[in-house]
C-alpha cells in the first residue's frame, strides 16, 4: 500500500456506495481526501472513518451543478491539503433515479447533475493543476453508455435513458479533456462500471435483472463497490502516467454479450 503518499484526491459523491469505496482506498493508499457530497452528515462519518484510522480527510458539503460551490471546494482542498492531485468525478442521479420519469425536466435535472456538474468540478480543479503541471481527472461513466440490444421502444420512452445519455457524454468529454488539458501535464481517464451492488443499485435494479446480469458474466459475479477501487487507484497513481483518454470498462465481463 502507498502507491498515493502525498497525494490528495477529491471524491464527489463520496458519502457511500461506490464513493465511499474509493475514498476509503484512496486513504488506505496515502492520499488525503477531501469527501464530496450534498449528504453532509455521511461525509463527515466517512471522513472521520479515515481519521480514525490515522488518515487524512475533510468532508465538503457541495452542489456539484454550482460553480461557486465547486470553487468553494477546490479553495477548500488546496488551504487543508496543498495540492489538488486527483478528481474522481462519482456524483450522479443514480440514487434516486426514476426510470419511470418520462418528463423532459427530468432528462435536463439527469444532464444538469451527471454531465453538466462533472464538467464544472473539472473546470474547478483544472487551475490548481495546471499550476502544478499535474494532475489526473478520472470520470466514472458506465457500460450504460454502452446498451446492450433490446428489443425496440417508442421514441417517448428515451427519458428512461437518460442515465446511459449522460454517462455517454461523459466518455466524449473525457476525450475532449484528455485533449486539452495533456499540454499541462493532466491526464483525463474514465472508468465505466457494470452493475455494482451498491445500495442504490439494491434499491432500483429488480433481483430478476441481477441474476440475469450475474449468469451472463463470464466470471459468474457481479460487482462490489471495492471491485472498483483498484482501478481508479491505478488511473490515479503514476503505473498510468501514459495513459490518457481512455476508457477502462469493468464488468465482470458482461458487456462480451453485448
């Protein structure tokens, strides 16, 4: 362990689930991690997690979509810590998502949050990084950027895809980053989860659809939160100092049906 000594990461949506997977290995890692999320008393039981365990960690209430709110949390960073070296970009409408929200407001509240608020947090960070010369912006898309076939549905139906929408403008823009931000020594990656047991997952996915997606994996599983964590440690890390970009899919093998 320590590949991230010295280091500080900022973690949106860090309160639980996956979020709170990856701010845990990141501090089991060396780094200092600033928790994100609008879940203020969460963050600070994650963040205290990690400093009683001898870590480094501060909780930031945050809007994601607000670009006062997302300077407010860079500045945050930089005064506790000193340097900004990592951005997960994790938050998103996935908890309380309503796949059967058909309305045109719902579609613009799903971009706001998991594409919009992703673009805002990275143009945050961006200065710090810039002055450092580097810096390592990791997006979490999703294989539902990736639909699997199924057979066809009325076009009105679409907002139920709203989720994979977003996520799918995730993995452009993460290209679009990795473009712009390399001259300044800043890699821009994303990691695209298949179905992860978090408690959101629990909540929306029916057993039906798990148990489907657990027999088409080759490996015969699905995900844990922490199945995700050696990933973003890797994308974070200096094993990745060439990559940029990219987009590593983690699935247990499922989207081989695809």
């Amino acid at each position: 362990m320590g590949r991230l000594k010295g280091k500080t990461a900022i973690i949106t949506g860090g309160a639980q689930g996956i979020g709170r997977a990856y701010c845990l290995r990141f501090a089991e890692e060396g780094a200092a991690v600033a928790v994100v999320d609008l879940r203020e008393d969460q963050a600070k039981d994650v963040a205290k997690e990690i400093t009683d365990k001898g870590g480094r960690a501060i909780a930031l209430n945050t809007d994601i979509t607000s670009e006062e709110d997302c300077a407010q949390m860079a500045a945050t960073t930089l005064s506790e810590f000193g340097s900004i070296d990592t951005l997960i970009n994790n938050a998103a409408l996935y908890y309380d998502q309503d796949i059967l929200d058909q309305t045109i407001e719902y579609l613009r509240k799903t971009l706001e949050i998991n594409l919009i608020g992703q673009l805002i947090c990275a143009r945050a960070v961006l200065p710090a990084m810039k002055k450092q010369k580097s810096g390592s912006i990791i997006n979490i898309a999703s294989t539902a950027a990736y639909p699997l076939p199924l057979p066809s549905m009325p076009f009105e139906t679409f907002a139920t895809n709203a989720y994979g929408l977003s996520k799918s403008g995730m993995i452009y823009m993460t290209k679009m980053m990795a473009r712009q931000a390399g001259q300044d020594g800043i890699r821009v990656n994303a990691i695209a989860p298949g179905v992860t047991m978090s408690e959101a997952t629990k909540k929306i996915v029916p057993q039906f659809a798990l148990d489907g997606l657990k027999q088409g994996s080759p490996l015969g599983t699905t995900l844990e939160p922490e199945d995700l964590t050696g990933t973003a440690v890797y994308l974070a890390c200096e094993d990745s100092r060439l990559m940029t970009g990219q987009t590593l899919v983690v699935d247990a093998g499922v989207w081989l049906n695809g």
